[in-house]
C-alpha cells in the first residue's frame, strides 16, 4: 500500500496539536483528521477516533504494524514540516500584485 496523496488541511499555532492531514492510500482510500502532536520535543500522529460511551476514545482507523505507522508517521510529520515552512514562507514574502 502506497501514500498517494497528504493533504494538510489545518494547522495550528498554539497547544500541542500541530495539524490536522488527510491521507490518501493508493489513490482510493483517504483517511481524514490524522492529527499531527508535538510532545516531549516530538512529533507524532493520532488517528482518528470517536468516543465510547464510557469516555475512552478508539481509533476508527490505525497502522496493524510498527512498520507501516512508521512510515506513516515520517511521511505525515514531513508534509507537516512542508506545509509550515511553505506558511511562513507566504507570511515572510509579500503577496506580489
């Protein structure tokens, strides 16, 4: 299974909650609201998940192995990286007109 597409949708300044990405899967599966944290000086991905009725939360969706959320997690936090620098690139450069 190969990432297609990571489309990173929202990107925040404040709390640990750094972004929210959209990844496609060989061009046919999107999984949405991945969210990108940064904690303890590093960044990380949860999946997303929908809350019991006893308060705990269960991922809709994850990795079965360390190998492929590796993966996933390089390539989420690199795009994560991408859309920020190309952020404060558009806020360091006026807007030509």
């Amino acid at each position: 299974m190969q990432i297609t597409d990571i489309k990173v949708r929202k990107l925040f300044d404040e709390g640990p909650m750094k972004a929210v990405v959209s990844v496609t899967f060989d061009g046919q599966l999107a999984v949405h609201d991945i969210k990108v944290i940064n904690a303890r000086d590093k960044f990380f991905i949860v999946m997303p998940s929908r809350k019991n009725p006893d308060d705990t939360y269960r991922d809709i969706v994850h990795p079965i192995n360390a190998q492929f959320r590796s993966m996933l997690e390089e390539a989420v936090v690199a795009a994560y990286e991408e859309a920020l620098a190309n952020a404060d690139s558009e806020i360091a450069e006026p807007a030509q007109i």
